[in-house]
C-alpha cells in the first residue's frame, strides 16, 4: 500500500515524458514549430531536455519501490 504513489507518480511522469518526446520529435520531423515565436532549435532543445527530466523521474520513482 505504501508504493502506491510511487507508481502512480512514476507513471504519470514516464507517460508524460514518453508523449512529450514523441510529440517534439514528430514537430521536428515535420519541420513544424515546436513552440510559436521561439528559436525552433532553443524550443525544440528545451522540450527535449523537458521530457528527458521527465522520464528521469519516472524512473527514479519506480527505482524506490
């Protein structure tokens, strides 16, 4: 019962890192912007290292179960 919001939370952030990453590579594929009035490198670089967070502390939450 105590692992509970460990899962949960790992699998919020694994899920939202995994959607994040594929989102920004398909705009990147499609040469698409990935944030409106940004640098499209700057944007595409920050939402990847966002979503590599994300998925760090996904796992990071599943490692303290």
């Amino acid at each position: 019962m105590e692992s509970a919001p460990a899962i949960f939370a790992g699998t919020v952030f694994a899920l939202f890192g995994g959607a994040l990453l594929m989102w920004t590579a398909v705009r990147v594929w499609h040469r698409e912007p990935v944030a409106h009035g940004v640098s499209p490198v700057a944007s595409a670089a920050l939402a990847t290292l966002s979503s590599a967070g994300a998925l760090a502390l996904g796992v990071w939450c599943f490692t303290r179960l």
